[in-house]
C-alpha cells in the first residue's frame, strides 16, 4: 500500500480577515500501511536537534499533544559519510520512531526536513531554521553550500536523492538555492530560480525514473520551495514553475526580506497568489509568537517552532 498524503482546505483566507472564523484552516492527512495522522492548520513542527526534542526522548515525546517535529539534515552532515545513511530501516528506525509513519521534508539551506508521524509528525530539514547564516559558501549550479559543526559540506542534487533514499522520506521538501543576502542583484535572484527548478525537476525525475529511487521513495510527496528573494517578478516566474509540477505543497522562507512580520509576509504573498490554495504552505523566518498570527491571518498553513 503507497502512502497518501491529502490536504483538506475548510475555510480559505480572507483578505478582510478580522476574526478567527476569518482565517485559512484545514488538514493535512498522512495515510500509510503502519498508521494515519491528521494534522489541523495551522500548526508548527517542533524543533529538534539531531531528531530528538530537546530534553524528550522518544516514548515521552508520545505523551504529549506534539503533532509533527522537525529534524534538521545539517545536523547529521557534521561527519563527512554520516553513520545514519548506513542504517537499514531509514531515518524513522535510526531515530527510533519508526512506530508512526513520517512525513520528512528536506528543504533548502538551513532547514529541516519535515516527518509527519502517528501520534507525532516529524519534519526534516536541509539547514537549521534558527540558524541564519548569510555568510555561509557560495552556492553553484553543482551543490548548496551548508555549514556544520565539521565545516562546510558540499550537497548535490545526486547526494540529495541519495540522502532521501536512505533515510525513506514520505514528504521530500526539495534542494533550493535560497538566496540568504538581504538586496541580492537580479542576477543573483535570477540564478537562483533557475537553479531551484532544475533541482525540483530533478527530484521529481529521481522519483520515477531511477529503479532504486521509485523502490525507496516513489511514494514520497515532494514540497517546492518558492524562492526569489525581494523580486517581485521572480517570486512570480519561481511560483509558476513550481505549480506547474504537481507537486504536494509549497515552503517559503522568509529570512532576510525585512525587519518585521509584515514586510516578511508581504513578499511572500507574492508567491502564494500564484500557487493553488488547495495546497499546504510550509513558512520559516517567524520566530515570534505574534509573528506566527501575522503569517496565520495572511494564509500560510506550517511553521517552525
């Protein structure tokens, strides 16, 4: 039985929001042979390090009302072969949660990606969602640039598919050039579009074509990033790309693109006007619990904790 992942919207979002009844609700459904959980939105995946909540261990983790966590990829890349890419059984038995299905997300630099599983869902992430390191290796056309407790690691669109299929995600948040500098050029932002569909197009591609990929992860649902920083005409052009491919959902980043929630939210509406509202939006860069209800009232559906 192929896992299945669905997202029911209850109330779409209301540009005249004042209230409560006003604002963007819905599941998110997670349905595999060993379990099923339903996670309401809005909602926020808990925080780890190395997948474990910070002083809670798995079978306590299982007694709280703790729907998803989120599990960091640069935080097992500190070796230069990571011990966990050897383990038989996938990320879920290495971490020992392997009683729940799990939704992993890996999206772009510095985040986690994201696991959903029964009681809990778990997300992972490429870089840490409360690092923020403007500062970090250039990326290229090749390889994102990521930095750990071992130095800079170099990860490809290959080494990518080949982390996923060790690790037996159910939700693949794809490789993505985030452009973390606060006024990049247009060039910049520019290849870092291009860059980002042409990972997602080969993360899709890796699902169905490759015979060991389909086998690990051919049910995996892949999450898009939509990048293109403060641009407005590249956020548009990377969202249309990214709702043409059919894929399961939709992260936004919003380090750098300003001082307050706000201006934060106002770039990334640019991007949500162009992709179906039928889809889940993963956001990032709202620390603040009244930075979350700003994000919440202007339609985006998951954060980090």
């Amino acid at each position: 039985m192929a896992s299945t992942l669905t997202y029911t919207l209850r109330k779409a979002s209301s540009a005249t929001a004042t209230t409560a009844t006003d604002l963007r609700r819905g599941s998110l459904t997670l349905v595999k042979p060993d379990g099923t959980i339903t996670l309401e939105t809005p909602n926020c995946l808990a925080y780890t390090v190395r997948g474990t909540v910070p002083h809670l261990t798995p079978d306590n983790l299982r007694l709280l009302p703790c729907e998803a966590v989120q599990i960091t990829l640069e935080q097992f890349f500190e070796e230069a072969s990571p011990s966990s890419l050897k383990y038989p059984g996938g990320l879920h038995k290495f971490l020992h949660m392997e009683v729940r299905p799990s939704l992993f997300s890996l999206p772009p630099l510095r985040y986690s990606l994201p696991n959903l599983s029964t009681p809990t869902s778990h997300s992972s992430h490429l870089r840490d969602p409360t690092s923020h390191h403007p500062t970090v290796s250039a990326n290229t056309d090749k390889f994102v640039s990521v930095t750990t407790h071992g130095g800079v690691r170099q990860v490809t669109s290959g080494l990518y598919a080949e982390v996923m299929s060790a690790y037996q995600p159910d939700v693949l948040v794809s490789l993505a050039d985030v452009v973390m500098d606060e006024r990049p050029s247009l060039k910049r932002v520019r290849k870092s579009v291009d860059r980002t569909g042409k990972w997602l197009d080969e993360a899709l591609k890796a699902r169905k074509v490759d015979i060991q990929c389909v086998r690990r992860i051919g049910t995996t649902h892949i999450f898009a990033v939509l990048v293109g920083s403060h641009i407005k005409d590249e956020r548009i052009r990377a969202a249309q790309m990214a709702a043409t491919r059919g894929v399961g959902g939709f992260v936004l980043n919003a380090h750098g693109l300003g001082t307050t929630a706000q201006e934060r939210v106002d770039h990334l509406k640019v991007s949500l006007v162009e992709v179906p509202e039928e889809k889940p939006r993963v956001a990032y860069g709202f620390g603040r619990p009244e930075d979350v209800l700003v994000a919440v009232a202007n339609g985006l559906d998951l954060f980090d904790s």
